[in-house]
C-alpha cells in the first residue's frame, strides 16, 4: 500500500482538498450544501440566531453538539441595547471570513505561505432608507471598503492576485455583490 504525503500550507491540508475537488468532479451531487440558521426575538431590538444542522456532501451533518449562537442587536443610538453586532456588522464579519477563507486556501494551493492575514471593512449606510424617511436612499449599504494587511514573502502581484480571486470565489462576496433571490413566507 503506498503511503500518500500529506502537504499541509497555512493549516491547510492541500492534499485533501485536491482530493475533495476530484471527488466532487466526479459526483457532481455531492457538492450541494444547504446551510441553515434560526432566529428568535429576545427583546427591543436584540435578537437570537443559531446555527447546527446543514446538509452536504450527500448527507445531513450532525457532527455539531452544540449550535453556535450569534446575539444581534443595535447600538444604543439606534435605539438597542446594543447586546450584540448589529445585522449589517454581521454582514462585514461573514465578508471579511469569507474573503480571508478563500484567500488563504487559494494561497495554499499555490504553495504560498502566509504569515499573518488582517482586514479592515467599512460599509457606508444612510438610516433614512431603513427608517421609511425617503425612497431615494438605498436602505442596505451604500458602499463597503475591504483593505488587506497580508505578511508574507510573497510578492506584491501575488498578493493581489490572491485578493482578485479570493473575491471571485467567495461565497459571500458573491452574495453580497449579486443579487440572490429570497422567499419569505409565514407559519401561523
């Protein structure tokens, strides 16, 4: 039996995920995930997410004991209590894991190594859309600034390179640069 190198880049195993790749090339069905999250109002402004279950990989996972629970709520000045990042600072948090994931592994499979990752996100916003004030005003962002801090001895164009793709393939930025279609229904 011959014995497969493991080759390990910023934490990440690249053999597997060579190995996950042609795997799914060749049962194609194995790459529909469905993710799932639920929410409850707390109180005022705050509210409760969760996140457990999700469907991949032909199968429902239940390797997750515990759900992993996000407080949402708003600043004080917007009327919160401020018990947890608003709904739109969320957004910035799963862009900017979302770019640095995609990021990283990219510079894995490349065989760049990484030293240090860091962003910064800014996203403009105007309330009055939000608060009903006026049409005209976009009720979500306006605009949203990502910056990278990378340490590596990579060079500058390898670095944007990673950057151009990370934002190509990233679910989130996908998400929040497209459009996606959203149904929302009721349960009495």
């Amino acid at each position: 039996m011959q014995m497969i190198e493991e080759k390990i880049v910023n934490g990440i195993n690249v053999t597997k995920l060579y190995s996950t790749i042609d795997t799914i090339k060749e049962r194609p069905g194995l790459a529909k995930f469905q993710f799932r999250a639920t929410n409850k109002w707390v109180n005022s402004m705050h509210n409760r997410a969760k996140v457990k279950d999700f469907y991949g990989a032909g199968k429902e996972d239940d390797t997750r004991t515990e759900p992993y629970v996000f407080d949402a709520d708003e600043p004080q000045v917007l009327l919160g209590e401020d018990q947890g990042a608003n709904p739109v600072e969320y957004v910035l948090v799963a862009l900017s894991a979302c770019l640095t994931t995609s990021l990283v592994a990219h510079a894995a499979v490349k065989g760049i190594q990484l030293d240090e990752v860091e962003s910064r996100l800014e996203g403009d916003l105007d309330v009055r859309g939000f608060l009903g004030i006026s049409n005209s005003v976009r009720r979500g962002y306006e605009k949203i600034r990502v910056t990278f801090k990378i340490k590596s001895n990579a060079t500058r164009e390898q670095l944007l390179e990673l950057i151009d793709v990370a934002q190509k393939r990233s679910p989130v930025f996908d998400i929040t640069h497209n459009t996606t279609p959203i149904t929302v229904t009721l349960e009495t």
